[in-house]
C-alpha cells in the first residue's frame, strides 16, 4: 500500500501541531522560530481561526491572562501550528488542570488534524538553581498525555559548557584544551546527573518522556535544531503521521531522502514541499545515483 500524496495528509491532518510546554525565558519562541527559519515573531490566531491583535494580546499578558487554545503560526512555515502553555512554569493548580484538561480534549477531538500530535517540553539549562520545579514534578509524575508523545528539550545547554570550562581551567588545563573538552564532558557529566535520573525514575511514579535532547546555541544564527527534528520524527510512531512532520519541516533535507528510502518508496513529488524549500531538486541526483534510484 503506498503512502498518502502531501494534499492527501493536509485533506485528512491539516498541519503539524504542537504543544510546546516550559517556565518562563526557557527559549521556547527562539526554537520555534529555528525550527520554521524564521527571526520573526508568529502570528496568533484564537479557536475560531480570527487572528487576534497583538496589543489585545500584550493587554491580556499583562494581566496574566492567557488561552492555550490559541494557535501560534509563523509565516515562514505555516504548516506547523504550536500551541503555548504560557504561565504553567508557576506550578499552581489551576495552570497544571488548564494544560491537563487542554491534552484530554484534544485527544478526543474527532479530526486528526485537531489533535495534539506532540508535545515538547522546554528545560532551561542557563539558571543557577537547576533543580527540578514544581510544574515539572507535577506533568512527569501525573500529566496523562495519553498516545501523544513527550520529548524533554533541555535548553541552553552552552550555559553548562561554561561551567565546565571554569572547572577545567581551574584544575591547571590550558584555555584551548579546556573549550575543546568542556561540551563533551558537560555532555557526559549531564547523562548521569539528577534531572536525566529524574525523568526517567518510575521508581517514584514518573510519566517518562519519550527521550530528551540537549540544544545548546540555539540564539546563534547557525544555530542546528536539526537533531531535535530528527528525534521528533524518531518517536513518531505511526508512519502517516511521521510523513506528515518530515514533510512539513523545511531544515532537514536528509531525513526527507531517508524517509523516502526507508519508505521503500520513491516519489520525490511526495516530499518536493521538504526538499523545494532547502536545495535545487537537481542537485539531489548524484545521491540518488549512489543509491542506485532515480528521480524519473
């Protein structure tokens, strides 16, 4: 059975959409706008479609009002639509009920297109006091999120970079030698520290995410969300739905030749909304003569 054409996936899902959950200057916007290869801000439509104005939105911050069900849209990208769990870092009751009740309903929403289709979960990394909040304890231990997947972004990790250079430099190691440890041993020291053992510790009654990544330099222009695209499609497990996302993202012209290939199917017109946007189809030719396909 082949696989459904670009317009058969927008008929039946619509776009790609996500959660994205986080405190606070936890970098959630930078992502996003990485992610769709944008540095403008989205546009924000309520759940009847009607773009809201952005000084009726800025008045209802400032008052500490805020609608989950609004759908953030960058230009660059529409075919992703996030939805915000602004205020949800307080880890008060109301703001963990709001998210939960915000997950069930859209999970039972008729429509495919209307569902959560995953859920990134935003972990600052850059703050001195690094322990695990409140609004964390809460979501891992009694969000149930259903069959929507959870991957746990842990952001700003250049800022542990940092700490590892200090530490280095301190002990008698030379500067050069000490940035070319500190993202490695950082990496390392992280893998087997308290928020990694507290993620995935059932022990105490833990909802586990799928997986975690680490982005660090994501203010940088050449900043590489490639991987958190990559692990997304990853845990994507039914294939609709994962060709849905490989062909939305616009960033990663690999995991569109692999999808295709893996796919046992290749039809360069299904994934021309991946590939168009990031290089001259043409140019793919060479690597597709390796393989031993044609574009034909």
């Amino acid at each position: 059975m082949s696989n459904p054409s670009d317009s058969e996936l927008g008929q039946k899902f619509g776009r790609f959409r996500i959660l994205i959950i986080g405190r606070a200057n936890a970098g959630k916007t930078t992502i996003l706008q990485r992610v769709c290869r944008t540095r403008e801000n989205p546009d924000i439509y309520d759940g009847a479609g009607e773009k809201i104005d952005p000084t009726i939105l800025m008045a209802s911050r400032e008052r500490g009002l805020h609608n989950i069900e609004n759908e953030m849209v960058f230009r660059a990208n529409p075919r992703f639509i996030f939805h915000d769990s602004r205020g949800f870092e307080a880890g008060g009751r109301s703001e963990f009920d709001n998210v939960q009740a915000f997950i069930a309903s859209r999970s039972k929403r008729r429509d495919l297109k209307d569902r959560i289709h995953v859920i990134w979960y935003c972990i600052p990394m850059d703050e001195d006091n690094r322990s695990s909040t409140e609004a964390e304890v809460k979501f891992f231990s009694q969000c149930d999120t259903g069959s929507i997947p959870v991957i746990v972004l842990f952001t700003k990790f250049d800022a542990l970079y940092d700490d590892e250079f200090a530490e280095l430099t301190s002990k008698g190691v030379s500067r050069k030698d000490a940035e070319a440890q500190a993202a490695q041993n950082a990496r390392k020291s992280f893998d087997n520290g308290p928020q990694v053992k507290f993620l995935y510790d059932r022990e105490r009654g833990r909802r586990p995410p799928k997986c975690h990544i680490c982005l660090p330099d994501m203010d940088k222009d050449d900043a590489d969300c490639g991987p958190l695209i990559e692990r997304t499609a990853e845990i994507l497990d039914d294939d609709v739905l994962k060709q849905l996302f490989v062909s939305t993202q616009q960033i990663h012209l690999e995991l569109c030749i692999r999808y295709a290939v893996e796919s046992d199917e290749w039809e360069l017109k299904r994934h021309s909304m991946c590939i168009g946007h990031l290089c001259d189809v043409s140019t793919l030719q060479p690597h597709l003569d390796i393989l031993g396909m044609s574009n034909s």
